[in-house]
C-alpha cells in the first residue's frame, strides 16, 4: 500500500527556492504555492530575505494573502514558520491541529485529506513533529517534505536530527510514494539511486 492520494487534480509552484549555507548565517525556506479542488495552499512560509520573496510571485499568479486557504507547516522550526502570518485569513495546519484566528481543532495529519489530491502524512526526523505533504499531481506524487532533505544532497545524516534511524525510515516512505521532492530548503528533486536515505 501506498500513502499516495489517489487524486491527480493538484498543480503546484514554488515560490522562492530556498538555501541553507553550511557555517551560516543566511537561511531561506523553499515556499511554494499548491492548489486543489478551489483551495490555495502556502507550503511552509518560514525565512526569505524580505515578504516579497513570497509575495511578489504569488502576486504573479493573480493572488493575494486574503486568497490563501491553507497554509501548512512541515514543522515548527522558525526558519519554516516566519512569515506564517502572512496569511491572516488561512485554515494553518500542523501535525495534531487545525488553527485560525484564536481557534483551533485537534487532529492527527496522519493521513489527513485537505482534498483527494493533497494528503498529509507524518515523518518525524528532523524534529519530532514533521509532516509531508503528498500532491498527486497530473505528472506524478509530489512530496512537500520540509527538511527531510535540506536540498538534494541531503544532508545525508543531518545533524540536527534527534533520531537518525527515524529519519532514515521516514525518507524511505517518503520516496516509495513520490515522484518528486520539494525540499526545505533548495530546489526540486527528482529522487535517484544516489538519493540520501
């Protein structure tokens, strides 16, 4: 059995492609855009150099923050979760809840459906509470893995995991459901042989 949604209605496109450097200090988010059945998703709105960088492409879409649906949070690191707020009028979900305004609804992301097409799925590893994304697109399953991967490369043992046989078993169910990989923090993959497990 696969995690995959069933639907393959969802389009997608990346905002900003984000970067991590490897002594620092400069971090950015890869934020992207999805939509499905009437809804507008950001995928994790954490740190860009300016709003803009978020803003500004979803502008060229036609849309502003007040058209945004959704929002979802593959953790709760704040170079994931910065500009979060950009959106004030978005359902914002996260591994156990639903949140909007001063309200929130308690629920497990474990194989949550926002719409045939986007399901929601737990992969603890990088922290204890990441979630994927799954996007059954026209073309294939696109994974919205936050930093399960950084970028391509990896890291291949990330060293902020807390629990590295964890991370390794939520890649491997990542890359048995998709055809694609968003990762945190630089552009898509397509995920081969050479992949960091």
């Amino acid at each position: 059995m696969t995690d995959a949604p069933l639907g393959r209605s969802a389009a997608f496109k990346v905002l900003t492609t984000g970067y991590v450097g490897s002594t620092g200090p400069g971090v950015a988010a890869t934020v992207s855009y999805l939509t499905d059945a009437g809804r507008h998703l950001i995928f994790d709105p954490g740190m860009v150099a300016s709003p803009e960088a978020i803003l500004a492409p979803l502008a060229a879409l036609g849309l502003g923050p007040e058209d945004v649906t959704d929002v979802v949070l593959s953790h709760h690191h704040p170079d994931n979760t910065m500009n979060v707020g950009l959106f004030p009028r978005a359902l914002v979900h996260d591994h156990k809840v639903e949140y909007r305004g001063d309200q929130w609804k308690n629920r497990d992301a474990e194989g949550y459906e926002l719409t045939p097409s986007l399901r929601l799925i737990r992969t603890p590893g990088h922290s204890p509470e990441d979630i994927t994304l799954l996007a059954g697109t026209p073309t294939g399953v696109v994974a919205f893995a936050g930093d399960l991967w950084w970028h391509s490369a990896g890291p291949a043992d990330d060293p902020v995991a807390p629990d590295r046989d964890q991370l390794r078993a939520s890649r491997e169910r990542v890359l048995a459901a998709a055809t694609l990989i968003v990762p945190g923090h630089g552009a898509p993959f397509t995920p081969d042989a050479t992949t960091p497990r």
